[in-house]
C-alpha cells in the first residue's frame, strides 16, 4: 500500500508496523517533549532555509534551531551555536553549491556536528544532508542518503521524506529517554520512594509522578479531527442521514469546525484540497440559495456538496501531518460560514427557522471561495 511520506500514511507492510506508528501518535499527543532540530547550512542559503524553518515550526512537534530566530545580541554566536547542536536531536545540513565550495565558518559547522554524531549509537537518524541545488556531496557525507530540496515544484514531495526521517529519530528519541528518566529514579530516589536495605542494595520504587499529558500539544493534536469529522457528517447528511441526532451533532462539529479555522488561520495545502473546498462552498451556497428562495434546485448541489466533503474528509485523512498553508482571510470567512451553518443546524431543531441566516450563509460561501480561487 503506496501513501504520501507523512505520519498516517507512511507505506507499511505489516501489523505490527501499524501498531508502532499508532503508539508513536500517541507518543507525541501525550508529550509535551519536542524534536530539537539544527539547521545548519551557509549564509548564501538563508532564504531556502528560512521557508525550510517555518515549514518545520509549523509541525508542533518539533522544534527548530536557526540563527537568526534564536540568537540574541550580544550572545557569543560559537558557544551558543555549539550548545544547540550538542543538545539538538538531528541536524540537517543544507548544501548548495555555494556552501559546499566555501571555506570558513560553514565547514567548521559541519566537522562539529559530524564529531557530535560520532558519539551516536550505531543507526541513529542524526545527519540528515538536504541538497538546496545539484551540488556535490561533501565526501564526510556520501556515506549518507541524501533529500534534495529542489527544485520548488518538488518541495512538498522533499519535505514529507524529511518528515520521514524526523518520525523516525523521534522514536529513537523516546525510548532513550524513559531509560534515563528510569536510571534518575533508581540512582535518586524522589520523595515518595522507599529504598530497601540489606546485605544487597537494591531500590524498590512504590510510588513515582507520572508526567500529565500537555494540554497544548493534544488540542493541536485533535484539533484537525473536528475538521474531518465535520465533513464526513456533512457527506452522510447530504445523502440522507438527516435525523434530528445527526442534524445536533452535525451543528456541534461545524461550530468547532469554525473555531478550527478562527484559531488556526490555516488551510490544507495543495491543489486536490483547494478545489473540493472551492467545490464545497459552490455547491453550499445554490442550497443556501433553493432554501432560501424556495426554488427546486437543491437535488444536485446537495449531492455535489456530500461527495466534495466526502472527498476534503479523505484529503485531510491522508494529509493529517502535512504542512498547513498560512490562510488568514480565507480561515476567518469559512469561521463565519460554519459558524452560521452550525447554529442554523440547531436552532432549527427547536423550531426556530432564522430565514436571514441563509445570505449570510451564502454570502461567506462566495467570498471564501472567491479567496481560495485567488490562491489556486
């Protein structure tokens, strides 16, 4: 089974191989503990390295190093950036052909990290080379699989592999430290412990704090699963589904739907997501339109609107750790047309049918896809 390179849909070939990336997600929602990541590349490359760097803080799991957004003035630019690389999970060194063929501080860089990832445990996800050009690898570094990050056309292909490799350090990461966090508690016993004594000194934990999961890091988590629930109702509702049960829930889910887009300001990236929203919103607003007016023209565009969010259900599915394009406007007016799609939904189970709710509805529906046409 052929996927995208992200979390959820990574080829596998077994069961167990399955398991693993589910126990990972739950790794990660239940962690506040980021993946430290060290870009490290030339100055010359500043501008491939700045998209890189938010691309990569946008994933709130990790946590990127890069000079220009850490160091503050007047700190010491070789202490702290030897600090960060020794405390830094995976470096990935950005390569052009400008970097490669420059002497100076870039090469030093690089013969520290390659010494830090000396100390390594064999097949650790430590170097990651990105080539930003068709250059030639450093000869430290053609012992290593190589993503090239060119040309732009290719970049969201280059990014999941990253991401890839990311997922993978990061399950290297966590089980070294629960061995160490085990190793605290047996050598430091906490308040709460009891030490056994004898002719053998051994430690007997009876009690020991479980960290709390953070709050912050599941909400960004689940966050998205508003989304696609919201959209995979609205498909079953547009092809019957419609008690008064599913019509309540259908409300809920596209009120925090609505606040997914307000807090968020983020839409899926990629063409495939923008035009079924685009379809969404058309096919929304000529049934906003038929109720509202009452005309017969409703059977279509209410199929129409159940396949396209059938479809933006699935795009979200298979994109779920993909990067999100920054969207302001277009988030803010789909937070309006869900806003007013769920309370309609359910003032209207009480009786109470607010007529002037459907322009607003289908003004919101024009002006959002008005907005990501003018994206596409």
């Amino acid at each position: 089974m052929q996927g995208r390179d992200n979390l959820l849909s990574i080829p596998y070939n077994s069961l167990r191989d399955c398991a693993d990336r589910f126990c990972l997600i739950i790794d990660m929602m239940a962690n506040a503990r980021k993946l430290k990541v060290f870009l490290c590349h030339a100055s010359q490359d500043k501008p491939a390295v700045r998209e890189l760097y938010q691309r990569l803080h946008s994933d709130d799991w990790i946590d990127p190093w890069l000079d220009e957004e850490v160091l503050l003035p007047g700190q010491d630019w070789d202490m702290e950036i030897e600090k960060a690389v020794e405390a830094s999970d995976a470096v990935i060194v950005c390569l052009s052909n400008q970097s490669v063929t420059k002497e100076g501080y870039v090469q030093r860089e690089l013969k520290f990290v390659l010494d830090i990832a000396l100390e390594k445990p064999e097949g650790t996800i430590f170097v990651v080379p990105l080539r930003l050009d068709d250059c030639n690898l450093p000869r430290r570094l053609r012992a290593l699989q190589y993503v090239d990050y060119f040309p732009a056309s290719h970049h969201n292909v280059a990014y999941q592999r990253l991401l890839q490799s990311l997922h993978v350090r990061y399950s290297q990461v966590k089980p070294n430290e629960s061995e160490t966090r085990n190793a605290q508690d047996v050598e430091s016993p906490r308040m709460g412990t009891q030490v056994a004594t004898g002719p053998v000194a051994e430690v007997t934990v009876v009690s020991r704090s479980v960290p709390m999961p953070h709050i912050g890091a599941i909400l960004n988590q689940i966050a998205p699963i508003f989304l696609i629930i919201f959209f995979i109702l609205s498909a079953l509702y547009y092809v019957g589904f419609d008690g008064n049960t599913a019509q309540f829930i259908l409300g809920i889910f596209a009120i925090l739907a609505g606040l997914y887009f307000l807090i968020k300001r983020e839409i899926g990236s990629g063409l495939p997501m923008k035009v079924a929203l685009l379809v969404f919103l058309i096919a929304y607003g000529v049934v906003s339109y038929g109720n509202y007016s009452g005309k017969d023209v409703t059977f279509v565009p209410t199929l129409v609107a159940g396949i396209a969010g059938l479809g933006i259900a699935g795009l979200l599915i298979s994109n779920f750790r993909s990067p999100k394009k920054v969207a302001p406007y277009s988030s803010v007016v789909l937070a309006v047309f869900l806003f007013f799609i769920g309370s309609k939904l359910i003032l209207n189970l009480f009786g109470i049918w607010p007529d002037t709710m459907y322009p607003i509805i289908m003004i919101s529906a024009v002006i959002a896809a008005v907005l990501i046409l003018l994206d596409l």
